[in-house]
C-alpha cells in the first residue's frame, strides 16, 4: 500500500527517473533504427554512444560526492547524480528526433 503523504523532494526524483527513463528509450530506439540502416546515422555515432557514458559516470559520481561533503539529503545525493545523465538524455533525444534540415 502506497502512503498518502509522499514528500515534494521524493516526487521530483521520482518524476526526475521517469524522464530519465523515457528518453532514454527514445534514444535507444532511434540509434537501433540508425545501426539497422532504417535511418541516417552520423558516422560517430557508435563511438559518441560509448564515450558519452564514461563521462556522464564520472560526473555523475562527482556530482554525488559533493553533494554527499555538503551535507545534503540522500534524495539531493541522487538528483545530483542524475543530473548528468538527463542532461545526456535529452540532448540526444532532441538530436537524434530533430527534423534532418537541423542537422
């Protein structure tokens, strides 16, 4: 049973991770399609896809462990450590779903 009260800053995470999420299935699709040949592709991307996830960890680890010395709550630990990877999400969704002319 779910309780009745749940706090602002459980609710940003939560809808913070369902972005995440949702984006980032976006992202898997349209670079499946891409490596399938269903759709243009740059020529960097594989590599761009592997490289991008070293440095969201690095800054995501970072960002967790400034907060964490800070003194913040565990939710704010966690949105911090997030912060990077939505950022990498949506910019590829917005990348790879823009009209080709954009491009």
């Amino acid at each position: 049973m779910l309780p009745i009260w749940i706090p602002a800053a459980q609710m940003r995470l939560a809808h913070q991770f369902t972005r995440i999420a949702i984006e980032s299935q976006v992202v898997i699709g349209m670079r499946m399609a891409g490596m399938m040949g269903v759709i243009a592709q740059a020529p960097g991307e594989p590599f761009r896809m592997v490289a991008e996830k070293q440095a969201a960890a690095q800054e995501s680890l970072f960002a967790m462990a400034k907060a964490g010395l800070g003194g913040a709550s565990p939710e704010s630990m966690m949105a911090a450590g997030l912060r990077p990877y939505g950022r990498r999400t949506r910019a590829n969704s917005r990348r790879l779903t823009a009209p080709r002319a954009r491009r």
